[in-house]
C-alpha cells in the first residue's frame, strides 16, 4: 500500500494494534518494575487520550472529500 493511501479498514487495524500495546504496556511487571506504576499508567492515559483527540481531527483532505460528498 502507498503512502497516504489509508485503507477504511486501516484505522480499525491502527485502533486494535494501538490499544493491543498499550494494554501490554500495562501490564508489563517489568516495565512497572523499571519505570514506576505511577508513569506506566499516566503515560497510557495520556497515550489514549491522544488517540481520542486525533481521531476527532478532520484533516483538510477528509474535508474536501466530505464538502463535494455530503
């Protein structure tokens, strides 16, 4: 696949590989052991809300698809 060729079934694949990491992360002892609880669980709180805001955001190329489609 090309750049920027984003396939619709993509996002989901993103959504599930992101989230797959994140909760290994999580519950990762060594990881817990090196860097802490308290860092494990602020990062992957804010790792998803990230993921919230981004998905959110209309990019401009979305937006002319959109205004000649709807």
């Amino acid at each position: 696949m090309r750049a920027g060729s984003m396939q619709a079934n993509d996002k989901f694949t993103l959504h599930r590989h992101l989230y797959s990491a994140l909760n290994a992360l999580r519950e990762s002892e060594a990881m817990r052991s090196i860097q802490g609880d308290d860092f494990i669980d602020l990062y992957c709180a804010v790792k998803e809300d990230e993921y919230r805001e981004f998905q959110e955001i209309i990019t401009p190329r979305e937006r002319e698809i959109l205004m000649f489609n709807v």
